[in-house]
C-alpha cells in the first residue's frame, strides 16, 4: 500500500517506519527541510529506542523517504496520516492550525479517492471539519473518507507500542474505509474496534484523561499517607491487586508530564466544558499535579533549614526514562522552584542535558551521577533511569556534603538507604519516628 505520514515527529516518524516495515510504501511529509534531510539520510531527529535500526532497513530496502512536498507525496498515495502537532492554547483548547494546514493543502491536491486518516490527538469533532476543509479546497470532485485512528504511544517504547498495540481504534462511517485501514494493520494481528468518528476521537482522550486520574489520585493518597504514618507503596500494592483497579498508573511521585497527559487532560476538559458539561473533575487533576514539584521542593528546603547556598544535584531530566523529551517535565518545575530559593544546582541526565541546557544554561551540567553528588547537601531522583537503580551509595555518601535524599519516584528501599546513614524521603512513605527529626 502506498502510504503518505504527514508530520516526523514522535508518532509520524515511528508510524512511518513501522508501516515501512511491514512492507508498505511510505512517504513522511515535514516542513522542516532540515529534518527531512536527516531522515533521508539515517538519522533520526529523535531519540527513541530501535528506531535507528528500522529507519535505515527501511531507507536501504527504499520502503521510506522523506520530503517537504506534500501535494507530491499525496497524489501518490493512497492512504494518507495526518501526524500533526496540536498545541495547547491558553485556555487549554488545542490549536488545530496545522491540522487545518493539512486538510487544505489534501484538498487542493485531490487527485483521486483517498483516505486521510487523522492520527494527531484532536477534540471530537474535528473529522467532520477536515472533511469540510478538504470539500471547500478540492479543485476537482474527488470523492475522499476520513478516519480517526488515535495513536497510544509511550514515548521511550513507541516502536514496540506500534507493533503491538493493546488495541487499533478504527473510526469512520464508511465501511470501505475502515476495509482498508483494517487491511493496512493486518500484518500485526492484534485486537481492532471499529467504531464512528466521534466515538473513535474520545476515546484517546477518555484513555488518558484516566490515566492521568489514577496519578493524581494515588499522589492525593500519598499525601494523606505522609500526614498518619502510612506507606503509599504498601497502599497502593494492595489496591492494584483488585483486578478492578489494577497496579498499572498508581506509583506515587512527583506527577505526570511530557507531550500528551497535561496537554490532553487540557484538552479534553475544554471539550467537555464547551458541550455545556462540568469540567471539574479534570481541573483537580491538573491542580493535584501541579502542585507535586512546589511541595517536594518545600520538603528539602524544610530539611536543608532553607534552600539559599545550598547545592542541590537532580538525577534526571527528561520526563520520563528513555526518552530525551523535557517537555511539561517534573524537573523544569523542580529546578524553577530550587533556584527562586536560591539554591546551586547541578544535574546529570543520559540523553536529555542538551535539551534542558536550552531553558536553563547557566545550571551545572554533570558527567554522572557521582558527579552530581560531589559535594551536595541533597541528592534528588526526578527521573527513574535504569542506571540509577544500581547506584554505589555508599560511595555516593562520601561524596556529598550532606547525605540527605530525596526520591522523587519511590525508586530506592528506605530502609537500606537509612541504614547507610542517608536521611531519606520518599513521596507517601512514612518516616520512622526516629529520623522524622533528623539524624
């Protein structure tokens, strides 16, 4: 099949290459010359574990390639994605103007029967308006279906995600359409719902409005947990077990960011509130999750007797393991709060320092965790890094000034850390009465 992906972001790219790999046509459309010319020529623009290796078979095998024509690539197409980004506004509605680009320049180049299948997180509703972009646009009659088919990528395993989804939502009102799209994700044998446009365009963000709920929802009981002497981990162990409830999304800590869950929680609160609906329920989730990194940030400006002076080390960038994104990242927040307080700060990430040099250039940017402890009065884990796991603390103690820390994702066992003479603070885990004031 011959496939054209607009936009080479995280979900055009990875959706490209993988359809590539299944055998298929595949042309990746981006404005951005700079990064169509690094795909062409095997570079990926970003990072995501195993997609180097599938992006250069299928460049050599010529399968993909990639340019910032878009009328071309969709005249010879049949099947078209729309991979788009769709920001925030202000007000937390999404800004569908490249969406809306999209749609326009299709319809100007309809040459035939095609299929634009919408793929970028957007409101309800917005397969009806690309449908009505594309009509007033098309110079010639054309006939055309449009599909929502929302994606469910994690970033840092989106190629495994696209391979084997728990799921494929399929929505449209024209069986020939769906026939195809069906026919396109075949090869993966994995479980298909085939619904109508609207329905198919809640549904992403219905799944992780819900998502994001559950961590809220374990951070508001980790607080509780704090106040009588609780464990949150103990807690919430017991409540994942409940098949009704599952252990999946309920790991206390310091809150969710990156590119999909603030935006779409956002989003979908916009949407709700607009259809003369109540948008509370989405607002505490958000307000729960906002206010995760100021509350942590108190905790070691209570323990440090102030924060002015201090060095404080993060291990951690990038919100979330695997990934070098920062955006909406726990850190950015952690770090604005650190240095209003006037504390020194330095910080090691494996892949994601570049990306937060940007923001915040004048911060120390450190080699290695070790380096980061190097005379620090508190060691904080913002992000849960596979090498962070194994650390030698007892090394890291000898380094530190102070040897207070600060677990931002529950990661460590707080009683080996206490026996090593650590002072520790993990989200929602009760001290013992012995260290609540101090070593």
């Amino acid at each position: 099949m011959k496939i054209t992906v607009v936009g080479a972001g995280y979900v055009g790219l990875v959706t490209g290459v993988v359809f590539a790999d299944l055998g298929n046509e595949v042309i990746c459309v981006d404005i951005d010359a700079h990064k169509v010319d690094a795909i062409n020529k095997g570079r990926t623009p970003i990072y995501e574990p195993g997609l180097d290796e599938l992006l250069q078979r299928n460049l050599e095998e010529e399968r993909l390639r990639a340019t910032t024509d878009l009328a071309g690539a969709g005249r010879e197409s049949e099947v078209i994605f729309i991979t788009v980004g769709t920001p925030p506004r202000e007000n937390g509605e999404p800004d569908l103007q490249y969406v809306d680009e999209v749609a326009r320049a299709i319809g100007e180049a309809l040459n035939g029967y095609k299929i634009i299948v919408n793929k970028s997180t957007v409101p309800v509703g917005t397969g009806d308006r690309v449908r009505q972009i594309i009509e007033q646009h098309r110079k010639e009659p054309h006939e055309f279906d449009v599909v929502s088919n929302p994606e469910f990528l994690r970033e840092g395993s989106a190629v495994h995600d696209t391979l084997y989804p728990d799921r494929i939502v399929i929505g449209t009102d024209n069986p020939r359409a769906a026939r195809k799209i069906v026919e396109l994700y075949a090869p993966l044998e994995r479980p298909m719902l085939i619904t109508n446009l609207p329905t198919a365009e809640i549904i992403k963000y219905a799944s992780n409005a819900f998502l994001a709920l559950k961590i809220s929802y374990i951070n508001a009981i980790a607080d509780l947990c704090e106040r009588v002497g609780a464990d949150v981990v103990q807690v919430a162990k017991a409540m994942g077990y409940d098949p009704r409830i599952g252990a999946h999304f309920l790991q206390a800590g310091l809150g969710f960011g990156g590119s999909c869950f603030p935006k779409d929680v956002k989003a979908f609160a916009h949407s709700v509130q607009r259809y003369g609906l109540d948008p509370s329920l989405y607002e505490t989730v958000l307000a729960i999750n906002e206010a995760r990194p100021r509350q942590f940030v108190q905790r070691i400006a209570e323990r440090l007797n102030g924060l002015r002076d201090k060095t404080v080390g993060l291990l951690g960038l990038a919100f979330k393991p695997n990934t070098d994104d920062i955006r909406e990242a726990r850190s950015i927040e952690i770090m604005r709060h650190l240095l209003q307080e006037g504390a020194q700060v330095r910080a090691y990430d494996p892949v994601a320092m570049p990306n937060m040099q940007a923001i915040y250039p004048h911060i120390t940017y450190c080699k290695s965790a070790y380096e980061v402890a190097e005379g620090a009065d508190a060691l904080v884990l913002v992000t849960e890094w596979n090498e962070f796991k194994q650390l030698n603390f007892e090394r890291i103690k000898h380094l530190m000034r102070q040897p207070n820390l600060f677990d931002g994702r529950n990661l460590y066992d707080p009683q080996r850390l206490r026996k090593l003479g650590f002072y520790y603070y993990g989200i929602g885990r009760a001290e013992p009465p012995s260290s609540q004031n101090g070593l």
